[in-house]
C-alpha cells in the first residue's frame, strides 16, 4: 500500500464526525412565544379581575348544598352510564343478529333517539302525563318525579349513542380472529370473553370514555327540570344572593375537576387495553 494510501486512511479515521446542526425555526419559537404571552395576560386578568369574586368562589366551593349536587351529579352520571350501556349493548346485539326484525329494531331505535334534542327528550317524558295519565293503575306524577324523568331520559339518549359505540367495537375485531377461536375448538361465550371482547374494548374505550364525560357535562340540562343536581344547586344560590358570577365559577371549577380526575382514568384504562398491540401512544 502507497504512502499516500496510508495517509488517506489515518486522515479519516482522525477525522471528527459531523456534527449534525438541527433546523432553525425561528417562525415557530416566535409563534410559541406569542401563544405564552397570550396565555399569560388572559390567566392574569382572570385572576386579579374583581368581578369574578374569589373570596365568594372559595366560601362556597365546599358548601353543604353544592356538594349535595356535586353528589347528585356524580350519581346521576353513573346511573346513566350503567344503564345506558346496557341497553346500548342489547341494541348492538340485535344489530349484528341475522334475525331481520331485531335489526330493524335496533335500526329504528337509534335512528330515533339520536335525532331528538335532549332537552325535547326530557320535556316530553316530564310531560308524559298529558298522555299517559295512569300506568298500571298509578298515577303517572306520583310514578315519574323529575329524578326518575331525567334517568328514562337520558339513559334512552345514551343507549342510542352506546349502541353505535359498542357495535364498532366489534365490527374492529378481525373475522379470522373468530374463526381461529372456532377452529381452537372454543365456545360461542368463551370466544367473546376471551378473543372478542378484550380486542373490541381497544375501540370501545376512547368513544365511550369521551361519552362519559359528556354525559356528565349534559346532566346539567336536567336543571330545566327541577333536578338538584350541581348546576340547579349553584341558581339556587345566586337567585337568592345575586351573585351569579363567583356562583357560575363554583360549577365551572367542579366540573373541570371530576374531568380532569375521568380523563387521567380513561388514559389508564386504554393503557390496560392497548397491551400487546402495536399502537403507539
């Protein structure tokens, strides 16, 4: 090998690896910085604006009747959930039966319920007495209060939304997984408990936990009613004091906090469920 060979060698073995400059975006640091400044002047006028009252805010964040319709709403969401779930599921079942009439069934039934406002759905069972003056010989008043009204409700409203929610889920599951699961020789319910479920439940969550919190944000309609829950407790108030404001902040705050607290559990539960695929978080 030639000198000159040799000294090309050891000049790039010397040779100091490049050194990789990242991009320059000044464009976005300025854009990033003007989205800071921006956010800043708004969390500072929020704060020292005297209008929202504070003080108010903070005597009557924890104050016996709010809580009671911080409860009220807990409950009702849960109630709702639960319910409206089940039926959905129900629903979705007949929509994936061969049978035509349970189809058709379930077909109407979304079609229908997800075509109606909620509040019109609200209002006409709260106003079910004008055509159904008595079921089984009781009175529809004393049958259906504002509480139970606002469970038929929205339960019926959610069943509608669930029902899409869980069929999709189980449309997502592949056809050869069910096939693999008969081939194995396993049952009709240890196919769904154990293949079909666990991998639906990967689609089912995300829609179904944004469902929740929607259906606890939409329990505030049932004030239109009469039903104590957070909101209705928080007009109580301010129809007597006049401070609307810091009253309307107390609701606002509550409801930020139990959606953030449901939106931390739903991140957990589709970790659970998103174990050995391969989507990327």
């Amino acid at each position: 090998m030639s000198s000159d060979t040799l000294v090309k060698v050891a000049a790039a073995h010397n040779a100091a690896p490049l050194r990789i400059v990242p991009r320059r975006r000044p464009g976005l640091w300025a854009t990033a910085a003007a989205v800071l400044v921006l956010l800043g002047l708004a969390a500072t006028s929020v704060v020292r604006n005297e209008a929202f009252q504070w003080d108010v805010v903070g005597d009557y964040f924890t104050s016996a009747s709010v809580l009671r319709g911080l409860w009220l709403t807990l409950w009702l969401t849960a109630v709702v959930m639960a319910l409206g779930f089940a039926l959905g599921t129900l629903l979705a079942a007949f929509r994936l039966s061969s049978n035509p009439v349970l189809r058709a069934v379930s077909w109407g039934y979304v079609w229908l319920f997800r075509s109606m406002p909620i509040l019109v759905q609200l209002l006409f069972w709260f106003n079910i007495g004008a055509l159904y003056p008595q079921i089984l010989g009781v009175r529809t008043v004393n049958l259906l209060g504002p509480v139970t009204v606002a469970i038929v409700g929205l339960t019926l409203h959610e069943a509608a939304y669930a029902a899409e929610v869980v069929r999709g889920g189980i449309l997502s599951v592949g056809r050869g997984q069910i096939e693999a699961a008969q081939a194995l020789g396993l049952g009709r319910w240890r196919r769904w408990r154990r293949i079909v479920l666990p991998q639906a439940m990967r689609s089912i969550v995300p829609p179904a936990g944004n469902m929740l919190i929607g259906t606890l944000k939409g329990t505030s309609i049932v004030s239109v009613i009469a039903v104590q829950d957070l909101l209705y407790s928080v007009q109580l108030v301010y129809h007597r004091t006049y401070q609307v404001i810091p009253l309307l902040m107390v609701a606002t705050i509550w409801y930020i906090v139990v959606t953030s607290v449901l939106s931390v559990g739903q991140y957990y539960v589709e970790k659970h469920y998103a174990r050995g695929s391969e989507r990327t978080r």
